[in-house]
C-alpha cells in the first residue's frame, strides 16, 4: 500500500489502508500485541520510511525513538539500512526544528552506526554518510 501511495498519491500517504491492504490501527494494535510483532516492526518501518519522503518528520523521529535498535537486533536484513538511513533524516530535522537532545544524540549514534558499516566494507551506505551529513550540517 506504501508503494501504491507513492505511485497515484493519496490524501493521506501516511496511512498505510487502502486497495492493497487494510491497515488500521486497530488490526496493528492486534497484530503488534499477540501475533507478529516481527511483522508490526516491518509496518513501523515502512511508516518510518514513508515520514521521510513525505517530511513528516515528526511522526518519523516519533517512530524512530520508540523503535530504536530494535530491527538491527533482528536477524539480518537489508532493510536495517534503509531503516537507519530514513530515521536519521526524521531525527535530523526534528533536532533542527526543536533543538531537543533526544533527537540529536539518536541521530548522532545512527550517523555514527552507518560509517561503521562503511569502514566494514559495505559499499551500499556510502550515499547515506553524504546525505546525513547535509542534514547534519544544514
């Protein structure tokens, strides 16, 4: 549904129902206390992700501090750098906009997580440092 927002628009792209999938808050409140909550996890991020294309950054740093570490403790999966990369860029704006320390240090310790994959060799976050960076510098 996040993709189908993307592509045709939607009045509220944020809100993850509509012809794919339902998705309401009483079905994730559900799903995220008894069945899956590996797969709440993957809504969560998938809402991260949407905040920071959208720039609604308070409802993505919001996300991203309850969140936390939480899917880089998962086995390991792709999406993590997404994941750190789009909490980065909501956390980054917020600490701008509020100027409040809870913002700046999460978004100070994912820059720093994400040049530590870099120096391990992985070539896929180079691109991540230099648009942390702006947001940092900005």
């Amino acid at each position: 549904q996040g993709i189908l927002n993307l592509m045709y628009g939607s009045e509220n792209p944020l809100i993850l129902s509509g012809d794919a999938i339902q998705c309401e808050d009483a079905f994730i409140a559900k799903v995220q206390r008894h069945h899956y909550p590996g797969n709440y996890l993957h809504v969560l991020i998938l809402k991260t992700i949407m905040c920071s294309f959208y720039g609604n950054h308070e409802l993505g740093a919001k996300l991203a501090l309850e969140r936390g570490d939480a899917y880089l403790k998962k086995n390991g999966t792709v999406l993590v750098m997404s994941d750190f990369f789009h909490q980065g860029i909501s956390l980054f704006a917020m600490s701008r906009k509020t100027k409040k320390r809870k913002y700046i240090k999460r978004a100070n310790k994912i820059n720093a997580t994400i040049k530590s994959w870099a120096k391990k060799g992985n070539p896929n976050v180079n691109h991540f440092i230099m648009f942390l960076g702006a947001e940092k510098a900005a």
